[in-house]
C-alpha cells in the first residue's frame, strides 16, 4: 500500500522546510521597480542636490583667491609708481591685472557669495524633494510588502499555521517590514549618495591635484573592509534580535487574548516572569548590536581624523614651497571632507542595512514558503454539488511524522444524510471535517465529492459550498450583521433574518438596542459563548450550503438553546449533507448514520439503535459520556419561542 500510494500523483509531500530567504535584501530592493515614478524623481533630485552641494568648494576658492588677489592688488597698487612693475613682476601678475583685481575684486566676492547661496538653496529644495519622494518610494514598497505578506498568510494552509506562532508572524508584517522600509528610505538613500559624492570628488581631486590625492587614497580600500566585517558581523546580531522582539510579541499576544483565563487562574505573576525573561533576553541582545557599534563609530572617526591629519601635513608642506594656493588649499580640504563624510555615515548606513537585511531574509521566509494545499495547475471549478462525499481509503499524518492520526479510513456520506462522528478526544473527528474542505491534504487515498476528488477542483469553488461552524468561534470586530454576513457580503436583510432565526439567534439580537447593527468586541467578546455560537451558526446557514459541517457547534449552549438550535436545523438538514462532530444524545438520536472513531480508525458504523447492540465501545461512550444529558422534551421549550 505504502508502495502504491508513493507513485500517486496525489502523494502528499507536507511538512517541508521552511526556506531560508537568503538574499533577502537585494530582492527587496528590487521591489523598488513597482515604485519606478517616485524612484527615478528621488534619485533625480539626489544627484541635482549633491552635484549643487560639490560647486560650492570651487565657489569657496573663487571667494578666497578674490580677496587675496584684491589683497595682493591694493598693496602693490600703494607702492611709488616705478616700483609698482618690479613687485608686480614677483606677485606673478601684470600692472593691468592687479588693477583689474582692485576694480572687480569685490564683484567677484559679492557673485561667488550669491553663487554659494544660490546652490545652496538649489540644495536644500532638491533635498527636500529627494528625502519627500524617498520616504514616498519606501512607503509604497512596505504597502506592497505587507499586503503581500497578508495575502500569502491568509493563503497558507493550516499546516502552516500549525508550525508557526502569531506573534511571530505579526512581528514580520509590522516591524520586519519597516526596518526594510526605513533603510530604503534613508539607508539605501545614504548609501547612493555617499557613492556619488565619493566618485564625482575623487575625480574633482584627481584633476585638482593627484599628489595629495594619492594620500588620501588609501584610506578608502581600510573603509571597504570596515564595512563588509562589521555587516557580516551585525547580521546574525540583528536577526537573534528580531527573533527575541518576536518571542516576546508572542507572550504579549497570547496574554491580551487569553486574559480572563489568566486572570480566573490567577497566574498574573507567572506571565509577568515570562514576560520579564523575555524582556531580558530581548534587552540583553540589544546591548550586544550597541556594544559593537559602540566600537564601529570611533573607529570610524579615528580613521577620518588619521586621514585628516596626513592630508595637513601634505598640504601644509606643499602650501610652504607655493605648490598650492590657500584658496587651492581650502578648496581641496573641502572637497577631501566629502570623501571622509560618508565614512563618517558608514556606521549608520551598516546598520540599517544590517536591520534591513536581517528583516528581509525573515520577510522572504514567508513569502517563499511553499503553500501545501494549492489548486493544481489543471484544477477546474466545482460545479452545485450534491452533497455525495466518500472517503477512499484516507491515511492521514501531520507533518509526514509520528502514527497516523486517520487510518485506513473509508465510508460514504449519500446526499441528505447527517453524519455523526463520535470517539474520544485525540481520535480523528476534526481531522475527518478538515480533510473535506481540503484544510490539510490527505497523505493516501482520496477524499471524493459527488465523485469528484477534491484535490481536482479549485479550492475557492470547494469551499465556497461548504457552510462550516468550527469548534473555536471566531467573530470579527463589526456588526452582528456583518458577521452573518460574512461569507456573502451582499446578503439583503431578509436572508441575514432567516439565516438567524434557523441557528436561534433572531431572538436574542434583538434585545439588542441596536439590533442586527450591534457591534461586536474583538473576537466577540461582547457576546457570551453561546450568543457567539449562534451567530457562527448563522454565518455557516447563510451560505445556504448542500453541505454543513458543524464541529461540536452546540457545545456552549445551555440545553435549551441546544434543543432549539437542534429543530432549526433538522428542518435545515433536509436535502443536505450534514457532518456533526456530536457531543450530545439529541445529535446522535437524530443522525442517519453514526462512525464511531478510535486511534484514528473506525470501529464502528450504523444507526444508533444497532450500534447499541453490535458496538461495546459505542455503548460504553453513550453509556459514559451521553446519558447523563437530560433529553428536552418539546413541551418544555417556552412558547415564546416563536416570537
């Protein structure tokens, strides 16, 4: 058999690695593409604004050589006329220079001064630009980002879940997202910036004076090292940082959500210690990235200074034999400071980029995982169905480890029927409804609907058709209304009614001031167990489905309610096809065919009154677990409710 089902074309392969997402960063900012007319407008005004930024120290040598000059001028200009050639001579200059030096020295101070603030506001609107537009880029980039995350989420199927913690989950939409978001909008801005300033000065330099150049040069290659080391150590920092700040989101998720409970076992002060202990760790990890940037920036600026002091001495020497103007000087100090600044930002640039790439790597995990339970690439739509379900020989394991949860299960459902499934905890009933609507695949055999394996037809129409109440009622923050309405949104009022009165709802809602308009808290916790037990019910009955599949959906009703739920839908059941998970006598009474589950296989099948006969372990369970429950006869339901 093992054999056999390992040549179907329907073997399941679950339970798969999850990927790594290596490279994370690179592909995320090839997200960018998406955000190309705000892109190109940022980047545009980057390299207008840091081109404008490099016109001012040839400016600032202008200003500088013009009053010196004008210096120079007004000295020789004072001198007795037969002397003023033989000066003028040693200055360089001719008696008609100087003299037009003392006339436009000032016209020329006063343009390059006008020029500096000209470029300067050219620089500060083209930056304003850039940074708006950059923040716009990376904004939309963490829009994309998360709706895909969400959408590839919500996709995933239960397996998946199965694996993975909420908090974990919640910390890769939000703060994974925008540390990728934040080094797109500053660091990978930085990063652009720091490589136009570098190259444009360097051969500004170049042409200015290639001597000196060479010895700021070295410095250069020392930096490039710096700033590989320091990423590939930072990384690791930064993911075991991300990973603590989720165990952490986890424990305060899971506190928020089950609160009564820790409350009602008054276990405040454990949770506070787990919190605690995670707040430590998530502390202690922090102070391990500043520790080692602690060390980065100084010895960033310990080479800035190493490399500004031997830039000195050169021009200083070079300034003492005339090789070089003071405005020549002063220029090439300026234009060298544009080498040393981003190597001043190369401390901030690693680390957001370390942030970022660690972010990125964990992004990609999720949006790289392999979806278990897909359409196949020759899925076809699944037309009204009957409601004819057969299981076919159907092994099912999580994970493809441990003992089967289901084992060589086979039975036939025929449309109309209500189903029981009956057994002890731990014995396969929930798996048997999560198999129908494909929430997990099968691991052999086939789960057949109106003969149509339910690996064949698409999943939306499949579970479209399907009304479900699951054992854990979940309600949406909203509207009664908008809860029943759920899986139709365009429901008209008439079919939301209807829908509530069969799951024995109507009444209630409307002892509401607001009526179906009520809203409902987060998860529902406005309403009590049972009131959100109706409600899911209505959401299932709304759908007007051929088949239902109801996991102990009256266990937190009070018997009452039970009984009036239990008559609403046995007129409901008619014609359709009905899985109960049954914890209570009237379900079991009531269903046309009863499979008793133990170990994950069945032991027995049939109606209840020849199950009572030729099942010892259906007439221990009935015995032990449904005969205390009081039967409600329909005489001592209130004759109010029909009103």
């Amino acid at each position: 058999m093992q054999a056999q089902a390992s040549q179907s074309p329907y073997a399941n392969r679950r339970g798969g690695q999850r990927p790594k997402g290596k490279g994370g960063l690179g592909r995320a900012i090839r997200y960018l593409g998406k955000q190309r007319n705000t892109l190109v407008i940022a980047y545009g005004a980057l390299i207008i604004a840091t081109l404008a930024q490099l016109a001012v120290p040839q400016l600032t040598q202008n200003m500088i050589d013009a009053v010196l000059k004008s210096t120079i001028a007004n000295q020789v200009l004072k001198l007795p006329g037969l002397v003023q050639p033989l000066v003028a001579g040693r200055t360089g200059y001719t008696i008609d220079q100087l003299k037009d030096f003392q006339t436009n020295g000032e016209s020329w101070l006063i343009t390059a001064a006008l020029l500096i603030v000209a470029f300067a506001a050219m620089r500060g609107i083209f930056s304003f630009v850039q940074s708006y537009m950059a923040e716009q880029t990376s904004q939309g980039t963490a829009f994309d980002f998360r709706n895909e995350i969400f959408a590839k989420i919500q996709r995933l199927s239960f397996s998946y879940h199965d694996r993975n913690q909420t908090g974990q989950l919640m910390i890769r939409a939000t703060d994974d997202v925008e540390k990728v978001r934040l080094f797109i909008a500053q660091g990978l801005v930085l990063t652009a910036q720091a490589f136009l300033l570098l190259i444009v000065t360097l051969i500004i330099l170049f042409a200015t004076n290639w001597q000196l150049t060479l010895v700021v040069l070295p410095i250069l290659p020392i930096a490039l090292v710096l700033f590989m080391v320091f990423g590939a150590v930072s990384q690791p920092l930064f993911i075991q940082l991300q990973i603590r700040l989720s165990k952490l989101n986890t424990i305060l998720q899971e506190n928020l959500a089950g609160i009564k409970v820790v409350k009602a076992f008054a276990r405040e002060d454990h949770e506070q210690k787990r919190f605690n202990s995670a707040a430590v760790d998530l502390l202690n990890q922090g102070l391990r990235v500043s520790a080692t940037f602690s060390f980065l920036f100084p010895l960033i600026f310990l080479m800035m200074t190493l490399g500004q002091a031997v830039l000195f001495y050169a021009s200083g020497d070079q300034i003492l034999r005339g090789a070089v103007t003071l405005g020549e000087y002063q220029k090439f100090s300026l234009y060298t400071i544009y080498v040393f600044f981003p190597l001043g930002q190369l401390g901030f640039i690693i680390s957001l980029m370390a942030q970022a790439s660690a972010s990125a790597d964990r992004i990609f995990e999720i949006l790289d995982t392999k979806n278990e339970v897909t359409d196949k690439p020759n899925a076809v739509e699944l037309k009204q169905i009957q409601g004819h379900v057969e299981f076919k020989d159907v092994t099912f394991k999580y994970f493809e480890s441990g003992e089967p949860v289901l084992s060589h299960v086979s039975f036939e459902a025929v449309p109309g029927q209500t189903i029981a499934l009956l057994g002890a905890t731990g014995s396969g009933k929930t798996t048997i409804i999560n198999l129908i609507p494909r929430f997990y695949d099968v691991s052999e055999g086939q789960v057949l609907i109106d003969s149509k394996d339910v690996r064949d037809v698409t999943i939306d129409s499949l579970r479209s058709q399907i009304g479900i109440v699951l054992q854990e009622t979940n309600l949406f923050s909203g509207t009664i209304r908008d809860n029943i309405a759920f899986g139709r949104p365009d429901a008209t009022d008439e079919e939301v009614f209807a829908a509530a009165k069969a799951a024995a709802a109507h009444d209630f809602i409307m002892t509401f001031p607001q009526g179906y308009d009520t809203p409902v808290g987060e998860r529902g916790t406005t309403l009590s167990g049972g009131q959100k037990q109706r409600i899911a019910i209505a959401r299932a009955l709304i759908l007007d489905p051929r088949l239902l599949i109801l996991d102990d959906s009256t266990s937190s009703v009070d018997l009452i309610t039970e009984y009036r739920i239990q008559k609403a839908l046995d007129n409901l059941m008619k014609g359709r096809t009905s899985f109960v998970i049954a914890q209570r006598i009237s379900t079991v009474l009531n269903a046309d065919q009863i499979i008793v589950l133990d170990k994950g296989k069945i032991v027995a099948r049939g109606k209840h009154a020849e199950l009572m006969e030729t099942s010892p372990i259906y007439a221990e369970i009935y015995t032990s677990q449904l005969v205390g429950d009081v039967e409600i006869d329909e005489a001592a339901v209130p004759t109010t409710e029909g009103k």
